[in-house]
C-alpha cells in the first residue's frame, strides 16, 4: 500500500515499503507538475494527474532512473536527467557531487524555500549518524556539498525516508552538512550495531 508524505500546498511524496524507504515527490507550479525521482506505486498516478498537468520529470541523481522513463511516456512529459538547469520553472539546480561514477544535483525553490535532494540527504538511519535527525549520504561524508548550507529551507524532501517540514529545518542541514566528516565514526558505530542486530 502506497504511503504518502510531505504533504504540501501543490505537492505531496510516496514512499515504497522497501528496505531502503525510497521517496519520490511531485510538485506544481502553476498547474504543471513536476516529478522528481519517481516510481510508480498504487494510486500515484491518479493523485499526480488530480494535481495538474504533468510538465516533465527530473532525474536528480544518475543512478535514480527508477520509473522515471516509463512515467514519463505515459504522462507525455519529458525526462531531464541530472540537469544543469531547468528553464523556464522557479527551480534553482544546486551542484551535488560530479564524479566519474556519481552525479547528482539537487533542487532548490527559492520562492517557497523547498529543498529536493536524491541521495545527498536522508532520515532513515542508514543515512544518520547517532541522534541526526538528518544526515548525509555515508560515500559523501568526507566531502559534503557546502552548496546546501545556508538556504533556511522550510521544507527538506529526500530520496529516502519522509522529509522534515518547519521553520529551523534548515539548521539541521547546515549542521548535517558542518559535521558530516567529523561524525563518521558516530555513523560507523550505529551502522556496526544496526548489522550486529539484524545476524
């Protein structure tokens, strides 16, 4: 059963019950919807179509091809895959990681202060390092983006696990993305204990 999350005014998530909680949102800008990492799951498409017409989908990371494609043509939108920019819409495309076997990019709406990441940012405890209530992919923990810091978003979306809404949000990125590097052992430690109970 598909649950649903980050409720927003012309905007809303779905997460999979899988072992990863892999999030996907939608969001509306003036009656056109945008999807970004999506994946289908019951009801999705009905609740995206009541939300207006489909504009295109974002890939934000270039290993998240989830359904992107398949959506896409059934939606007659077009895909954009780790964009540079995006003409045209309110987004702002915020550089994440460039690396050979790693791209990714992350979407920043200034007018509504809403943050859209892949993989960069999670709150399910793979991501968090002790009492985090947001953290840090552990591969980009040595180099965390300062891209991301200093943006006050209200409303934080991330590609795994429901994302965290309200005012101050925002200092949990800054002090993810500040302490990312110096918490590795912390996040060792919890990843350790997490393998230890599930043998």
């Amino acid at each position: 059963m598909t649950e649903f999350v980050d409720e927003l005014d012309g905007g809303f998530g779905w997460i999979a019950d899988d072992r990863l909680h892999r999030a996907a949102h939608a969001l509306a800008v003036d009656g056109r919807v945008w999807l970004i990492d999506p994946f289908e799951d019951d009801g999705v498409e009905e609740r995206i179509r009541d939300l207006g017409e489909p504009a295109g989908v974002i890939q934000l990371l270039d290993r998240h091809g989830r359904d992107s494609a398949a959506l896409a043509t059934r939606l007659g939108a077009p895909v954009h895959v780790v964009p540079d920019s995006l003409p045209g819409t309110p987004f702002e495309v915020l550089p994440v990681a460039s690396w050979r076997r790693w791209q990714e990019v992350a979407l920043w709406w200034p007018e509504r202060r809403i943050l859209v990441c892949a993989d960069v940012l999670g709150t399910i405890p793979f991501f968090r390092a002790g009492a985090e209530p947001i953290g840090v992919h552990p591969f980009l923990r040595p180099f965390p983006p300062r891209r991301l810091r200093g943006l006050a978003p209200l409303h934080v979306l991330v590609g795994h696990g429901p994302g965290r809404h309200g005012e101050g949000f925002g200092a949990e990125v800054d002090d993810a993305l500040a302490h990312a590097r110096r918490r590795i052992p912390r996040w060792l430690l919890g990843f350790r204990r997490a393998l230890r109970s599930e043998s």
